[in-house]
C-alpha cells in the first residue's frame, strides 16, 4: 500500500487550484493523470526574455522583451481580420496583432498613450515588425517579477503554455518532502541537492546547459529513477532465487546422441552456455536466464539441447514462440532429431482446432508428448503438462518482468525454470534495464564456414538494374526476399505498398514471385512460406514479417526497400536471414536520396561490421532505448527522466547500489531501507514490494 506521505503526490491534476475539468483532461492527455506526471514532465527548452534590441535592427523569429508607447488601436470591422495595435519606441516601430479577441479587455491592457512591457516573438511582415499575441503584456512594474528564463514543455493540441506551466508550479508548491534514500557521501560525492530541490531546479532551468542530461538535477533524478528500476529487479531475482525451483539433471545419454547427429561441431560460446544452463537446471534453486546471441549464432540448438536435459530427467520441456510461422519452423527444423532420438514433439498454436487439439492436450496430460513446441497458447487455461521441468521463450521483447513470473507461475506451481532467448543482442545497458532480474548468457561466435553477408547500398532511382539483376540471380537458381518497409500507423498502406511492389515484380519476373505480409491468416502465411522454401517460386516480397527467426538456408539474396526507414538491429536481423546455406548472401539496402546523417550512419555500420553486439550498442546511441526494444512491447521500463544513452555510467551504479542494499538490508527495514521503499512506490514499482519477505 502506498506510504501517506506519497498521497499528495498522486493526487488528480484536478485538485489543483485552477485546473477545471477542460484543462484537466488536456493536460491529462500529454502528461498524465496525477501531479506525479506533472512532476516527470521536464522542460524541452527555454524562452530567454532577457533579449531587448532595437526594433530597426529585430532579427525575425527570435523572443524579444520591449518597452514601447501604445500609438493606436485599429479594431477591424470583419471579424475574420485580425485587431491591431501600433506602438513605438524611439529606435522604430511595432505592431500587436490579435485575432479574435476581445476590444474591451485590449483597450484596458494597452491603453493609448502609455507605455507598456510587452514580450514575445518578432515577425517580419513585409518591412512592418509585429508580434502576434504577445506572450506577456503590462507594466514595467507588472512585469518585474517576469521571469528572465522561462522553461518551455510539451504540449498538446488545445493545450497553451500558461495553464500548463500554473499547474506543474502549483504542483511542485505540493510536492512533499521525502525521506533521503541515498547516502550522504554519495550525494557530496556526485555533487546533488536532495529530491525536492532537484525536482524544483529542473523546472526551473536558468541556461540551456541545464536542460542536459547531464547536468546535476536531471542527473540525481535520473538516478533515482534508475535506482528504483534495478532495486525493484533484484528484489524479484532474489524472490526467484528464495523460491522453491526444481532441481533437473539428466543422464546425457540424449544430448550425447543429438551432438553426434549434428553436421557440425558446438561452438565455444554454445559450449559455455549449456555449461551454465545445465548448471542453472541442477540447482534447488529456480533458474531465470537470457540466452543472447547475434543472428545465426545457434541459438535453437542450445534450447534443444537443454530441453533435452528435461526429457532424459523423466520431465517434460515447453517451447514458446512469438508467431505461428516461427513455432511451426521450430517444430519442422526439431522434428526430425526428435525422431531418430525416440523423443515424442508436439505443436500448439492458436491454429490447432477440434480433435487434434484435444488429442495434445491429453497426450501432453499423460506425458506422452516429451516436448511441446507453440506459441502463447501453451500457456493459455486448459492446458496441463504432466511434468514441466523447463520453459522456453523464444524471441522475446514481448514480456515484462511480472509478465515472465506469471508464466513460470502456470508451470508446475512456478517451479519450472525459464529461458528466454533474445532475436538479436540487446546492449549491456539495457539487458540491464529490461532484464535485469535474469542471469545472462551470450553466445558471441557463429557456427564456422559461414561466409559473411555481402552487404551494399545504392539509390532506389536505381530499381530497374536491381530488378534486372534479380532476374539473372532467379535464372541461375537462388532465392530472393525483396523487403517493403513498414509505413507507420496504416495495415492498409502497409499491404498497399507491398502489393504494389508484388504486382511490378509480378509484371517483370511472371509467376516466380509470391507475397506475404501482417494482414494475411496464418494458413495463407504458411502455404506461401512453403512455396517460397520448396524452391516452388524464387522470390518473397514481404513486410518485416520475416525479420524474426525464419529460415530457408536456399535464401541468399535480400533487398530491403527504404533501407533508411529501418532501425539497425531490424536491418541486422533481416540480413541475418540469408547466407545460410552453401552460397554466399548478398544483401541489398536501397534508399530514397537525400540520406540524412542517422540514415547515412546505419547504412555504414551495416556495411562495414556483422557483429550484433557492436550493431546493438550502435542503434541504441542513434535511436535511444524505447526505439532499440519497441518500448510498448518489450518489456522495457518506460524512463521518464533516465536516458539509458546519456546515463550508462549512472546505471552500473544504481545496479551495484540495488545489489549492495539487499545485501545489507534484504527487508529494507533500516533507515535507509525505509526510504527506498518510499522511492519504490514514487517510481511506480509496488509490486517489487511484495516481493520483500516482510511485505
């Protein structure tokens, strides 16, 4: 339950003096619900209004604060027109243009004859200088108290400035003073004021230098936001380690037989992993680990073989993947293994209908069925495992936290232990971030003799000679994926620009070419996969729905279309599905020029490194941490005020911190405990409470 002293702190932006119904929901709408949010919402930029130049010499669209002498009012007779004010000082002239308001209230503030502070941005308008709706209007005396540095946020449409910036100082009046949950030490150390102050400093920024990331208020904030994300991970990975696992260990006589059965040796970084998660399964404890690897690392092979581990154990293995196509590929690519090693696998997807599905539910009920392959719908009510021993998630950025505990939770009374396995490497920070309740393991090598992609850039102006030289690569027996870039918030564009794609292809290359995309069923999807793999047509147009885990080794060419529209680990791990099998791949990135400096960057890394891991942390420093995961299904802690690119360093050390705490103090019962469990519940993570013994 929430601690009192947090009460004001999530009060309804409504209570605030001022803040009615109309303007609550608005300010609801860009920021949220609470004065909390208000608190978070932090200044893009700032208004200098110290400027005051000669109005002869006004440079246009810059913020000016000058006194003038109101000449005339000239009201205009049609309402569509605006009301003007012309008024002047002694180095030129000004006009004030207002539309639609009202004569009464503009006479009263400028009266003729006067003179008059007035502050906003100048205009040229023709050889006329004027400001449309002046920020601030009044007298010297009046406007004394003006802000010389006024801090500019967010808005949304309907929403001005004014109410916006009366509510977050309203709201800051209220912010309560809390407990210190960080050491004295440590605070003269890093040089930072207390919660309260840094709160009130960033809303109240006196050069642009303290908008940074990095300046000392953002950055004790940020590490408050940060400390509360890895306390609230290692009180659920000491939660997971506290809990009563499940203890597997097999004799090796499968795994044995599956190793020898493979066209080629373990790597190291295999090797090492199965080491770990052998390790991990042996112990009483409950295993939570993040299998990493790059594209085309062996990833798969490292389930299977630890899957194994469960069966020779007497217990059954799950194996969970994010779509349909991905689960059936799984099942076809360990169906025959499972064969010559006596194992029984079975398949579930939402697909499965009327008896079939009945029959694996009861066959995985008896414990017939050794190891289940499927996607969510192995976890769904209705379905029993006799014995599940081991959990498999593949290619997840979908899950959260609480989200990977309640699955465990469906298993075997959440004792089963987990692996997760990630599509592409995540960089070090955020595996910190997203993962940080889990032991990891990277799988850093490929699988020897596999040829590099070879990987190019041109213009799309381009197309003709690329479609001419596809034409020449299906004549002499390769395949081809030719990749339509997802256009954002439209299915029906999406499908439009591929089906387009597909019919100019279709036009120029006749029946070899087939299409997939999102909107397709599932069967549909799977008859034209299968198409594509029997070599029955040679090339796949298709949207980003192949970036994830497909594989058809006879795939050695790609073209990716608006190449600079694609993050870089999505270009890595669409790459990553050519150049699987004997003949080289080569991957073709066509872009819409001019590239500006980000594209033009992700285009070079692409060509010059293969490597995942250096790919990961690239994107992340040119497209920031929500992008990197996709924030709203990752997963991934959406940071307020951390950014994960900006505030590495402060991460590492909020890790140590959290660690170092519950080794001190596992109950946060002492002084210091006491306050971060304040911290926990400011930052929105409760449930991490209750994963403290003493609640």
């Amino acid at each position: 339950m929430r601690p009192e002293i947090l009460f004001s702190a999530f009060a309804p932006v409504s209570s605030l003096p001022g803040v009615g119904p109309r303007i609550a929901k608005l300010i609801e709408k860009v920021v949220g619900p609470r004065l909390v949010d208000l608190y978070w919402h932090l200044p893009v930029q700032i208004v200098d209004r110290r400027y005051s130049p000669p109005l002869s010499s006004a440079p246009d669209g810059v913020i000016a604060t000058v006194t003038i002498t109101v000449d005339r009012h000239a009201p205009s007779p049609n309402k569509r027109l605006p009301y003007k004010v012309f008024c002047s000082n002694d180095t030129g002239e000004l006009t004030l243009v207002f539309f639609h308001a009202r004569a009464d209230y503009l006479q009263r503030v400028l009266p003729e004859g006067e003179t008059r502070v007035v502050s906003g941005r100048i205009q040229h308008y023709g050889d006329d200088l004027q400001i449309t709706h002046p920020d601030h209007i009044g007298t010297a005396e009046e406007l004394a108290s003006l802000k010389a540095i006024e801090p500019v946020y967010g808005l949304t449409a309907g929403l001005t400035a004014r109410p916006l910036v009366r509510a977050i100082r309203s709201a800051l009046d209220e912010a309560p003073v809390l407990p210190e949950w960080l050491t004295p030490d440590f605070l003269a150390q890093q040089h930072w004021s207390n919660w309260r102050d840094s709160l009130q400093t960033v809303h109240a920024p006196e050069s642009a230098s303290d908008l940074d990331p990095k300046s000392p208020a953002r950055e004790r904030l940020a590490y408050d936001e940060l400390l509360a994300n890895q306390l609230a991970l290692a009180l659920v990975r000491e939660s997971v380690r506290r809990g009563s696992g499940r203890a597997v260990a097999g004799d090796n006589s499968l795994r044995e037989k599956a190793v020898a059965n493979l066209p080629y040796s373990l790597t190291g970084a295999q090797e090492t992993s199965l080491r770990e998660i052998y390790e991990d399964m042996a112990s009483p404890a409950r295993m939570l680990r993040l299998l990493q690897g790059d594209v085309g690392s062996g990833k798969t092979i490292v389930a299977f073989l630890a899957m194994l581990n469960a069966v020779e154990a007497g217990a059954q293995a799950g194996l969970m993947a994010p779509t349909e196509i991905l689960a059936q590929q799984h099942f076809e690519v360990l169906s025959p293994f499972c064969e010559r090693l006596g194992v029984r696998i079975g398949l579930l997807t939402g697909r499965e209908k009327g008896k079939n599905r009945d029959a694996t539910f009861a066959d995985l009920a008896d414990g017939e069925i050794n190891i289940l392959v499927g996607t969510h719908a192995i976890f769904q009510e209705g379905v029993a495992f006799k014995d599940l021993a081991f959990a498999v998630i593949d290619e997840q950025h979908r899950f959260g936290v609480h989200q990977r505990l309640a699955l465990t939770a469906k298993a075997a009374g959440g004792r089963a232990n987990l692996l997760v396995m990630t599509a592409t490497p995540i960089p070090r920070t955020l595996t910190m971030t997203a993962y940080g309740d889990m032991d990891v393991s990277r799988l850093d090598e490929k699988p020897p003799g596999r040829m590099p992609v070879d990987t190019r850039a041109m213009p799309l102006e381009r197309l003709d000679e690329v479609v001419q030289a596809v034409r020449r690569a299906v004549a002499d027996g390769e395949r081809v994926y030719w990749v339509c870039p997802l256009v954002e918030e439209s299915d029906v564009l999406d499908v439009t620009a591929v089906e387009d794609r597909f019919a100019f292809l279709t036009e120029t290359l006749g029946e070899q070419v087939t299409l997939l995309h999102g909107r397709m069923k599932g069967p549909q999807k799977d008859a034209e996969m299968s198409r594509f793999a029997s070599g029955e047509v040679s090339v796949l147009v298709a949207t980003t729905v192949i970036e994830v885990g497909v594989d058809v080794p006879e795939a050695s060419i790609m073209v990716v279309e608006h190449a600079e529209r694609f993050g870089l680990a999505q270009l890595h791990q669409l790459r990553g599905r050519i150049g699987r099998g004997a003949r080289q791949g080569r991957c073709l990135l066509l872009y819409a020029a001019p590239l500006g400096d980000t594209a033009r960057a992700r285009i070079r890394i692409m060509r010059d490194t293969h490597d995942g891991f250096r790919i990961a942390e690239e994107d992340l420093r040119l497209r920031g941490a929500g992008e990197v995961l996709g924030t709203r299904q990752s997963g991934l802690p959406d940071f307020r005020l951390a950014d994960i690119g900006a505030h590495d360093e402060l991460m590492l050390v909020a890790r140590d911190d959290a660690k170092l705490v519950l080794e001190q103090d596992p109950n946060l019962t002492g002084e210091r405990g006491k306050a971060l469990r304040v911290l926990l519940y400011l930052f929105e993570r409760d449930a991490a409470v209750t994963y403290l013994r003493s609640g």
